[in-house]
C-alpha cells in the first residue's frame, strides 16, 4: 500500500534525524560533564548485560535463566537507589510523596507550593498519589520502599510488553523488548524515585493491548476504559493516546467494532473520572476536569526563556488562588505566542527535537538532588543513557521496513501525541517516554533470522 510505504518512509526520516541530533549534542555533554575511561567501562559493563538477556531469551528462559536475569536486574537497580538514597530530588518526585503523607494524615490532596505561593488542590491528579499513600501506609516512603514499588510497577510494564510482542508476531521480542525496559537507563534512574511515569507506561501498554484486540461487551470496555481512566488521573497530557492508538488502527479492524469499542472504553472511563470531577466541583464549584496546572504548563513551553523544562514562574502572580493563577499565566503565555509566531513556532520544533534527541534527564535530575552527586559520577553515566537514545532512535529508522504495520502505527500514535498533545506545553524528555515501550519492541523485532522465519505475515 502506497499510505504504507509513506508512513515507513516518514518514520526512517524523522528517527534519522532524531538520531543524528542525538549524536551532534555528544560534544556538549561532554564538555558539561566531562568524560573518562570509568564512562567506556560503564557503557561496556551495561552493553554487554543488555546483550546477555537479548541472547538468553531467544527462547523463553527456564527458572535459573530467570533467576539470573532478575539478579542481574536488581543489582542494577540496587546501584540506582544507591546514588539516590540520602538524596532529597526537587520537583514531582518530592510533591508526590508530600501529596501521599497529605492523604495519610487525613489532610486530603492538597500541597503547597512556594512557587505560585499558596495551597494548590488539583495541581496534581490524584491517581499516582493515592497509589504512593496506599503502599506507604505499609512500607513506609524509604528509598528500599519505593524502589521495590517502582520495581513491581515495571515488571508489571515488562510483562506488558512481552504479552505485546507476542501479540504482534514476535514473541521473542517482546521478551527481549521487556528485559530491555526493565534495565533501560532513563527506567533505571527513575526506580528509586516517587515518580508518575513507571505507571504511565503501564497504563499505556495496556491501552495498546485493549486497542490491538478488542473484545466485544463491556469486558472490553473495562480493559479500554479504567486504563484510559487512570491514565488522565495520571499523567493527563498523555490522556489523548487512549483515543490515538484507535485512531491509528481504524483500519485494520473496520471502523463500526472500532468506533463502538472506544465508545465503550469512553462510557467507563468517564465513570472513572467521575469521583475526580465531582470532588473539584465541590472544592472550586467549578469544572476542573483533570488538572489546575494547564496554564503554568502553557507558561513553561512558551515564554522568551523557554526551553520545555521546568522553570520559576513570574514571581508577580505569587500568592493568586489557584485557578486566578491558572487563568493569569495562561494569558501571559498566549499573549507572548500571538505577538512572537515566528519564535512560537522555532521554540516548539526546538522542543521536540530536544526531548527526542537527548536522553541525560536521569542524570540532570541526580545533579539537581541535594546534595548533589559529584561531577565525576555524573561523567559516569551520561555517556550511557545518552548512546542507548541514540541506539533506540537509530535501530527505529533502520529497522522500520521489517516491523509489523500495526507496532508502527502505535509509534506513529506516540509521535501525534508528541506533535498534538505534547510539545505546545512544558515537554521535555520524560514527556516524551510515552513511546519507549514500542520503540523497544521495534529495536528487539526479528532480531536473528530464526525469528524472521517464525514470524507471520506483518499485521
């Protein structure tokens, strides 16, 4: 199909230019944070464990290959919490757990935040801060406790996106797609950290998977719907992929099951979100659909020192209430866009390109934590993160004539979301981690003739 080949053709081209963006950024980083033989060996040491589980699972492994693998695992993600504990990281990771002692102590889901200057109530949706509070009122909010939650969250995506490349075609890729996610560095270095984006991931290969197969009645529907749910309780920028992956599949499957399905999924969905919309009517007595933060994620992507990473707001908003402050900096950001265009549009390009193309937020995050990690370690583990994006941006554009049609339409998803959704607002490389899962999978698919051979004609 001529629409086929185009769409092949459009994802070689965007992946190599990510790709060689990736690689021309080499330079700057290293000048930022240095570079040693301590780097090539930790390169080394993590390629050739990446390699190991990608030749072991060729086939599905028996219990000591599973065991060694989880070991391997672990030891890692050990070494993660381990540069992290005693720590304190700034941002969502610490709202979060503020938010989930709030809701232990009975104070509900409110934080302040000395930013905008007072309490804030629907700054965060409440899905990932009900899960943290839940598993802290057992385990406690050590940094063993969260790494084991993030741990069990991402086996949990792992097995996703096994049942995924098995769905697919490909079995053995999915296994193989699966360990790499679990080991991948930007996962890695979020493990210890009470962060949103392990359940993101989850939530989003779920939906994949509801949206690949869909089942008729409204067993289907829960699968579509709590996901797609949950996913707007969590991360609502990426709430639109719910309806994205069916878009892209429409013609796989014909649009009457299709459009009847997503239906479904929408009238569970809602039910979801309705407990979220009926406690912010009550509180603002108004609708507040998912979020008060729309405005200052606005503000973020689109002011003269904009970059898509979070920065200070203008101190003269401080102390507003909180949807006064939304709708104030909102303004100031449309303001800026409709007197600067040419700079609006330079600005989200750059954006996009950027979030793409760079992998080091791990370790940006690390330098930021107080204390800080040393330079030197940090010369450890950038070259890594930043050549493993590069790798999986690079094996997407190669590799896009042997992949299914229906793992590329969900990238082609993942990239609307991006273009869509995304980029007009705060973006910067966690925003963009929605597509790790499939990219993955596109990295690991036909990997060794045998498989090619195996596997039945593209969907």
């Amino acid at each position: 199909m001529r629409e086929t080949r185009a769409l092949r053709l459009a994802t070689a081209a965007l992946f190599t230019v990510l790709a060689l963006y990736g690689l021309s950024t080499l330079p700057d980083l290293a000048a930022r944070w240095g570079l040693t033989g301590g780097s090539f060996a930790v390169i080394a040491v993590w390629g050739a464990l990446a390699t190991v589980g990608i030749a072991r699972l060729r086939e599905r492994p028996g219990a000591s290959g599973l065991v060694l693998l989880c070991a391997v695992m672990l030891a890692l993600r050990v070494g993660a919490a381990w540069i992290g504990a005693g720590r304190v990281s700034p941002g969502d990771p610490q709202s979060y757990r503020v938010l989930a002692q709030g809701l232990l102590a009975g104070r509900g889901l409110v934080l302040y935040e000395p930013y905008f200057g007072s309490d804030w109530r629907a700054l965060f949706p409440p899905a990932y801060p009900v899960v943290l509070a839940a598993w802290s009122a057992v385990l406690g909010f050590s940094t063993a406790s969260l790494l084991a939650l993030g741990t069990l969250t991402d086996l949990a995506t792992a097995a996703s996106i096994a049942k995924l490349g098995a769905r697919l075609g490909d079995a053995p890729a999915g296994r193989r797609a699966a360990w790499l996610y679990v080991v991948w560095p930007s996962v890695l270095f979020s493990a210890p950290l009470a962060q949103k984006e392990s359940l993101c991931a989850l939530l989003i290969v779920l939906l994949a998977l509801a949206w690949l197969t869909p089942r008729a009645g409204w067993r289907g529907a829960v699968a579509l719907g709590v996901p797609a749910g949950l996913l707007a309780l969590t991360q609502p920028g990426e709430a639109p992929l719910a309806a994205l992956f069916g878009i892209v599949l429409l013609a796989r499957s014909g649009w009457g099951p299709m459009v009847l399905f997503g239906l479904r999924g929408a009238m569970v969905a809602v039910v979801v979100l309705l407990p979220w919309w009926v406690r912010n009517w009550t509180l603002f007595h108004t609708f507040v659909p998912l979020t008060s933060a729309s405005g200052a994620s606005l503000w973020i992507g689109n002011n003269p020192a904009a970059t898509g990473n979070w920065e200070p707001p203008p101190p003269a908003l401080k102390g507003l209430p909180e949807l006064t402050y939304n709708a104030r900096i909102k303004a100031i950001a449309l303001e800026w866009i409709e007197h600067h265009p040419a700079a609006f549009l330079r600005l989200t390009a750059t954006k996009l390109v950027r979030a793409t193309g760079i992998g080091v937020f791990g370790v940006v995050r690390l330098e930021a934590m107080h204390p800080s990690i040393p330079r030197a370690l940090a010369a450890l583990l950038w070259p890594v993160a930043q050549l493993a994006q590069i790798a999986l941006l690079g094996a997407t554009a190669i590799r896009q004539g042997r992949l299914p049609l229906a793992l590329l339409l969900l990238i082609a998803a993942c990239v609307l979301q991006w273009v869509l959704f995304g980029v007009w607002f705060e973006f910067g490389e966690r925003h963009r981690e929605c597509a790790t899962p499939f990219l993955l999978l596109a990295l690991c698919w036909a990997i060794d003739r045998q498989t090619v051979e195996k596997q039945p004609p593209n969907p």
